[in-house]
C-alpha cells in the first residue's frame, strides 16, 4: 500500500508520540508499504488552525494518491477543514494516530471546551482511529462515541533491548546514597514538572536528587518558569536538567536512577513509563490519563492524584530508607515490563488493521498485552487505578 502521514515538523523530535509515529513507520516499511511523511508546520493554535483555509494542503494530499492516510492527531487544527474537502473529493480513507486528546489536557475549564468544538469536529470527520491505550480510547469515545473502526495497538518498552538483570537492579536498589530520580519527557506544562519541584521541595534535600530529561525549548516560557522556581525552592543543587537524550546516554541515565518519578504528568499512554521498567525503575504517575495502565499501585509503583502535592513526599522517604522495599517494586516494574508485547507485535496489529480499513473490512479490536517467551503474566498487568 502507499500510505501518507500527517505529522507536524520531524519524525526525529524526541517525545513520545512521534517516537510512537516513528516506529511504525519504519514497521510498516520493513512489511512491504510505501510511507510518505508530510511535515506540516507548527506555530500558535490560531496559525496551524489557518492551514485548513487554503485549499494547497488539500490538493496536495489528494494528488500524492494514497491508499490510506494517516494523521496524527495533535494535527487536527490544521486538518479539521481539510479533511472535510477530502471527503467531498473521494479521498483515502482517513485514520487518526491518537496519543492523547488536547482538549484533555490540564488547563481552565473554558479553555478545554473551546478545544473540544475543534477536536470533535476533526474526529467526527475520521474512518478509524489508532488508539495507544484504553485510556485514549474512551476519551475519544466521549467526544464522537465508539462505531469508528479502531484498533488499541499498545506502545512497547522494548527499544533498547535487553534490560537489567535482577543481580544488577538488586546492586542498585541497595547503593548507599540518596534516591535518584528520573523525570523524563518534554518541558510543558502537561508533563507535570512545576507541581513536582513544590512537591519535593518539602522533602530533606539529603534524601534525594532529581534528573531531568528533556527539552527545555519546546515552551520556552514554561521552561522559563520552571529554571525560576528551581531558584526560589533553592533546589539548585538537586536537580540536574540534561536536555533531550536518546540512545546510550538516555540509557545510561535510566540505568543509573532508582524511580521513575512523574507523579503530575497528564499521559496519553507514558512509553517512558514502560521503557523505565525494563531496567527495573519502578513509577510514580497520575492517576488521570493512562498511567495506571502500567503503574500497578504499591506493586510496581505509586498513583497519585494530579492535585496531590503532600502524597509524594511520604514515598520518597520510605523508598530511600527501605530499600528492600525499592528491590521488590523494582523487581516488579521489570516483570510489568517482560510481560508487554514488543513493537513488531504492535506494527503487525496496525498493519492488518490498515489492510482491513483499505478492504473495507475494518472492525473495532483491543491488541492485549502477551507475555514474552519465558516470562510470566504479570499480576494486573494493566495496573489499576
């Protein structure tokens, strides 16, 4: 098939999402398809809205002569329109890559509703979704209801391999030394990183140290915010910000913290959550959006609720003094891990489900976590809220 993708700028941007885009396209190439990325530029909410004005995108999509297109949704203010001219036209079908709803996001409630108008207008105008957790799904769902075909094609943890042994985790869980950290994902108000700084503000110094993992240019007001209240809470000497990280030094990182700690971060999915435990890091996250998908809570990680300042101080001390505690969450974060499927199990459920949407044969379907050969289930495998 030839397939096209909307994206907004490049594949290689270092998040989760396009890290999701990135890999299966480079699936669906190694099966034999043909995939166009089209770039869109970024700007302001009102500038990308703008791009549906003019009829260029529209006609260029259609002459490129695709069998399926796929959109990634974040790009809906600049396809909402366009996709109504493509429908007109007898376009491809349409199906939307959807991480996260923006009208989801953490942000005044007037702000969201406006959002929500533009979103469901866009989703509204889709043949099928490709949804990277329940979670997401049922979001979607509240928008525009559930008869679009779709398939739940769950992110992977397994990118850089083989993770830790339990020799190695248990090595590190009993290091003497204050508890590292790990914050990892874009600088933006939606990860969470402000309410983290005033949460840990409140714990001994002595006790911890955070790394920070990430952009800092993506917002840079945000980011901005964040270098001041570092210097206001006096944190100056316990936070490192590294920027954005990928391949052996992301990975030297990982290996080298004990917790994977974003307890105020608003997830679509969260694949750091999961990359984290394949090298035994057990997760703190939020109990709004996907996390608890992954996070187990008092088995491989904590839960906490978004408005919860005062909840996390009480685990970062117990995990640093009861590092018995920290090896078993530590050990259960990588059987959570061990019993996911890999990336080339979810680019194969994303291939049939294309070839069912060109057929027009699609129906809607849950691609369920299967345990790797040799390993166990994990109890609760998709956590629980």
């Amino acid at each position: 098939m030839r397939i096209g993708l909307v994206i907004y700028g490049s594949l290689e941007t270092l998040t989760g999402g396009y890290l999701y885009d990135r890999i299966v396209v480079e699936g669906l190439e190694r099966l034999g398809h043909e995939v166009e990325v089209i770039g869109l530029a970024g700007g302001s909410y009102l500038s990308r809205l703008g791009h549906g004005l003019k009829p260029d995108l529209c006609q260029r999509l259609l002459a490129s002569r695709f069998d399926i297109l796929l959109q990634d949704e974040l790009c809906h203010p600049s396809l909402f329109l366009t996709n109504r001219r493509l429908r007109r036209l007898h376009g491809p079908p349409l199906v939307a890559i959807v991480h996260h709803l923006m009208c989801r996001e953490p942000r005044s409630w007037w702000q969201n509703r406006l959002l929500a108008l533009v979103e469901r207008q866009y989703l509204a105008s889709m043949d099928g979704f490709i949804f990277n957790s329940k979670t997401t799904g049922k979001t979607v769902a509240a928008l525009v209801g559930n008869n679009h075909p779709h398939v739940i094609a769950y992110p992977a943890g397994d990118r850089f391999g083989s993770p830790l042994s339990a020799d190695n985790i248990s090595q590190r869980a009993r290091q003497p030394g204050p508890l590292q950290l790990l914050f990892l994902g874009i600088v933006i108000p939606r990860k969470g990183l402000l309410p983290l700084l005033s949460a840990l503000a409140g714990v001994d110094r002595e006790l911890w140290h955070l790394t920070v993992v990430g952009s800092l240019d993506i917002d840079p007001a945000h980011a901005a915010a964040v270098r001041e209240q570092v210097d206001r809470l006096g944190l100056t000497d316990s936070i490192r910000f590294v920027g954005p990280c990928s391949g052996d030094r992301l990975v030297e990182i990982i290996r080298a913290s004990h917790l994977f700690c974003m307890p105020y971060a608003y997830e679509g999915f969260g694949i750091a959550i999961l990359e984290a435990m394949a090298f035994g890091l057990p997760a703190i996250g939020c109990r709004d959006g996907a996390a608890g998908e992954t996070i187990s809570h008092g088995s491989n990680g904590f839960l906490l609720a978004a408005d919860d300042l005062a909840g996390l101080a009480p685990l970062v001390v117990q995990l640093q003094h009861d590092r018995e505690a920290l090896l078993q969450l530590s050990l259960a974060a990588r059987q959570t891990y061990a019993g996911r499927p890999g990336w080339q199990h979810s680019v194969a459920a994303i291939n049939a489900f294309l070839v069912e949407m060109k057929s027009g044969q699609a129906q809607g379907k849950s691609i369920t976590p299967v345990p790797r050969a040799g390993t166990a289930e994990p109890e609760n495998g998709h956590g629980s809220k």
